[in-house]
C-alpha cells in the first residue's frame, strides 16, 4: 500500500455528520477536510509519510496552527505504536 485518501469531518457518536458551527468552531473550520496520506519506501527498513491535508487554513492562521500541533500528536503517537 503506498497511498491512503479519506474525507475528515465531525461525526457524532452514531457517525452523523455534524456542522462545525454547530460544535462552537469557528466559520472558516471546513465541513470536510480531504487527507491523502503517502508512503516511500526510503530505505534500511524506513518508510517515509507524507500527510497533506486539504482545505485547511494555514499554519500563520490560529486554526492552522492548532491544526498543525493536533496532527503533530497524533503522528507522535502513532510513532509510539510502532516503535
């Protein structure tokens, strides 16, 4: 497998979607975020990823920087799983 793509948005606990506005987040949160995640095989037994998320405001915005830090951790603890 060298590449994974899915849509990202609110749900509740029974998998409806939910309008972000309605959570309290602000109005340029997006309704669907598009995430393809892509693997290369670099070597040595390592595997490089790359994860591009669409439609997401900027890492110079607030949200974009809040965004960026929950990525962080959870790739943070997806490399504690593996590891």
């Amino acid at each position: 497998m060298k590449r994974i793509e899915f849509i990202q948005n609110l749900a509740d606990e029974h998998g409806n979607m939910i309008d972000p506005a309605s959570m309290g987040m602000p109005p340029e949160f997006p309704r669907d975020t598009r995430t393809v995640i892509t693997f290369k095989d670099v070597g040595n037994g390592s595997t490089e990823m790359t994860v591009t998320e669409y439609n997401m405001p900027t890492s110079d915005t607030e949200m974009g920087r809040n965004a960026e830090l929950g990525l962080n951790q959870s790739l943070d603890k997806m490399v504690a799983i593996f590891l």
